[in-house]
C-alpha cells in the first residue's frame, strides 16, 4: 500500500462526463479516472467513506463534492478490503478536479489534475493531450502523419510542466492522430477519424502497458470529450 500528501500537480481542463453534484461552500469537486490496465473495478473513497464506486479501466466517474480541508482518501479493488493506495488530497474551495490513477496495481500512482473549461478560441476546437502509457519511450502525437500537435512527450511530463496540459486550438474537421516514437516516422499506435468540433474541447490520452501487444491494456490512443 502506498500513502501520500497528492497536492494539485498540473493544470488540466476535463470533463470525461456531465457533474452530477455541485460542491458548496467548503468543497471541491472531484472525479475518480481509472487508467490502471491491469486493474479490476475501483472504489474511491473519502474520509472513510465511499465516494465513487466501481470505476471499470478507462472509465471516469461522474464529479462529486469533497471537502477541502486536505482529505484523506484510499482506493480499493471493488468488493475487496485492502487498500491498493491512500494518502491525502491537498484541494482548494470551489475547484474541479480529476483524479487519475494509472501503472499496474502493484505500482499504483495517481496524478491530480485541476479542471479548467473555458471555452476555446471561435471557430476552434480546443486539443491537449495527456500520456499516462506506461512505457520508456518520449511521443510525437502527430495530425494525419506529417503535422506535430504534440511533441517529446513522456509519461506523467505534465505533472511537472503545467505548460504540457495547455490545450491548442485546432479547426474542426475529421483526421488521424497518431501516436509515434519522437523524432520519427515509428506509429506505436493511430486513432483513425478523429473529428473535433468546432466550440468544444478534448484530450487525447495515451494509456497502457507497452509489455503488452494485444487486448485492453495495450497501448492505445483514445479521445475523451471535455466540453
């Protein structure tokens, strides 16, 4: 089991799926993303008790009021009692926050990203991407094989460089994005018609484990709506 002090470590604007609740005075809100490949259903909870339950792999839940005042949380498999991770959460009143856990589950780490979803430039569909794929190797993320969107990234960079999770404007219309080894033409994986529209935002994640070839812990890179 792991324990730690998970303060707000990058700038990141999401929204996987609609709130369900809204904080009020003294609260945040928060929502639990599973990108753990190897793991079963995830429980999140929350000063003792649960807060979101049964967050399938790749699956996010829908936000909920947490307090502010640094709560202690822990994660658990579904239906089981040992506690796979805890520690606590350094928020702040009123903010959205996503709560990504991601690597296997005997390496369980978790990323805490706040959720900022101003609208983008007119005419523009906004596009950052996140790289939570557990593997040694720095990405492109490469527009129809020829245009870099995103360049040299590596695993988790953006919880030490806010700067990574700025999103950028792109216009509308459907294309490839590819996944590939930075400084070459090496496709690790491509997400064929991907077609942003015009006043909404996205985030393309890569996830996985690159030990693995096939099936749902594979590499992969999948869109996610954010508003």
């Amino acid at each position: 089991m792991k324990n730690f002090l998970i303060a707000m470590v990058s700038i990141a604007c999401f929204s996987f799926i609609s709130c369900s609740k809204t904080a009020s005075s003294g609260e945040a809100n928060i929502r639990f993303v599973n990108l753990a490949p190897n793991s079963s259903n995830l429980d999140f909870n929350a000063t003792g008790s649960l807060l979101v339950g049964g967050v399938s792999y790749g699956a996010a839940s829908l936000y909920r009021p947490i307090s502010a005042s640094n709560p202690a949380f822990t994660i658990n498999a579904t239906g089981a009692t040992q506690t796979l991770f805890s520690g606590n959460l350094a928020l702040q009143t009123g903010i959205h926050y996503s709560f990504f856990v991601y690597d296997s589950v005997t390496n369980m780490k978790v990323s805490l990203v706040i959720d900022d979803q101003a609208a983008p430039p007119s005419g523009k569909a906004n596009v950052r991407f996140l790289n939570f794929y557990k593997g040694a190797v720095s990405v492109d993320i490469k527009k129809d094989g020829t245009t870099n969107l995103f360049t040299a990234r590596t695993t988790n960079d953006h919880s030490v460089d806010a700067a990574y999770s700025k999103y950028i404007a792109v216009d509308p219309g459907t294309f490839n994005v590819s996944a590939v080894v930075a400084g070459s033409s090496v496709v690790l994986f491509q997400l064929p018609g991907f077609a942003p529209v015009a006043g909404k935002s996205y985030t393309l994640i890569l996830r996985g484990f690159s030990a693995v070839s096939t099936g749902a812990q594979a590499i992969a890179l999948v869109p996610v709506t954010d508003k």
